[in-house]
C-alpha cells in the first residue's frame, strides 16, 4: 500500500543510511552514587523521519493545548517578569524524580563486569 504523499514527500520520509538507535550514557556527577541517565539517538532509525510527519500532522489535527510548559529558563524568566503577581499567588517548581531512568552506576559496572 503506498501512502497518499507525493513522490517528493515520500522519497524523503524513506530513511537513508539507516541504523539501530545508539544508546549513550551520561553520568550524573551531582546526585549520589553517581547514577547513569542512559540517552538514545532515533535520528537514525529507520522509522524517524515518519513518526516525525506523523507527529505534525497529529498536531495539526488535535487541540492539545498546554498552557503550562516551559521551553527553556530564559523564557520563563521573560514570561514571570512580564506578569503581575498578587500577594496571594505562590509560585512552585516541580521535580520529577523517575523523569528519566537512572542506572546505578556502580551496579552497572559490576553487572558488567560478571
């Protein structure tokens, strides 16, 4: 079955080059135990640049408005000083703590190492 783009447009969802994702490690030097933050690289799958159309197009067709991200802290310090805040409000942050997946570093270099 052929998808309903132009050749054009189907030529350049098909991946070139492709590969199976890599998978990097950063360690995390400032929490205890020093834990992994294992990061993967997609941009070479060969499923990328489709789930990536994909992805657009789902935004353009479903209204999912979130109001409340922040895309960096340069913006959100520009947005907090462009408001009038009441005495009353209180402004909090939240950390996610299983955001991302932690490795145990030193498990992991004995799990390894067995």
């Amino acid at each position: 079955m052929q998808p309903n783009f132009p050749q054009k447009q189907h030529t350049h969802l098909t991946q070139k080059n492709t590969a199976p994702p890599t998978l990097k490690a950063q360690l995390k030097l400032h929490k205890p135990d020093i834990p992994i933050r294992p990061v993967v690289n997609n941009r070479t799958a060969p499923s990328y640049k489709a789930a990536k159309k994909l992805n657009n197009i789902l935004k353009q067709h479903l209204n999912l408005e979130n109001l409340y991200t922040v895309e960096n802290s340069t913006k959100l310090a520009n947005d907090l000083t462009s408001i009038t805040l009441k005495d009353s409000y209180r402004l909090i942050t939240l950390d996610i703590k299983d955001l991302y997946v932690n490795i145990p570093y030193q498990e992991t270099l004995h799990t390894t190492r067995t």
